[in-house]
C-alpha cells in the first residue's frame, strides 16, 4: 500500500466488492471469527495480539502497521502478543476464583452469625 492514510472502512470495502455493508462479516467469515469480534476491533474495544493483527492485515491486503493507522490513526498502541493476552486472561479468571472463594467464605460467615443471632433471640 501507499503512504496516503487509508481508513478502516476503505479496506472493508476492499474485500468486498466496494461495499460497506457486510464487510465486517465477510472479514469474520475469513478468518473464521465472530463479526461482533470484528466490530470491536476496528472500533477499538477488543485489542489484537500481534499473531492476530498479521491474519487481519494479511486478509485486508495490507501491512499490520497499515491496519493500525487504519484503525487508531497516527498513533499506534502496544501490541501484545496472543500468548500476552492468553496469559492475562488466565490471570483474570484464577482472580475470579480467588474472589469467589472469598464471597462464599463470607456467605457462609454471615449465614452462621445469622442462625447464631437467631438462636440467641429465642
């Protein structure tokens, strides 16, 4: 590609056939993703790991740091790596372990002090 900035919807059109509507599914379908996902990357609310971004660009035709002006603009964010994001994710649900252990520890401290109260009343 060339230098001049491309926009994001500029390459969707690209893949198909010039038009805007149905872009986004027409990506997910190549890459074999949901288009919700799709849709949250180009508007930035999901982060692509590196590997990804590579299948993105590789599927637009353009190069991962083209998918990235594309997408943010000038800027360009910090990319993780899948492995980066797998692992953050794993970090993410062993805290929520963690805080389920701790919401049934005290569900069950309140229930005894509960039936202690209760017991007591009588």
């Amino acid at each position: 590609m060339s230098d001049s900035p491309v926009d994001i919807n500029q390459l969707l059109r690209k893949i198909n056939g010039g038009f805007l509507r149905g872009a986004q599914t027409a990506l997910a379908k190549k890459l074999n993703v949901r288009p919700g996902t799709v849709s949250r990357w180009i508007t930035g609310g999901l982060a692509m790991g590196e590997e990804t971004a590579v299948q993105v660009a590789k599927a637009l035709g353009v190069t991962p740091e083209e998918l990235h002006r594309a997408i943010y603009g000038a800027a360009k964010p910090a990319l993780l790596t899948d492995a980066e994001l797998r692992a953050g994710i794993e970090a993410i649900k062993k805290s929520n372990e963690e805080l389920r252990r701790v919401i049934h520890g005290l569900a069950a401290t309140i229930h005894e002090i509960a039936k202690q109260k209760k017991a007591g009343g009588k």
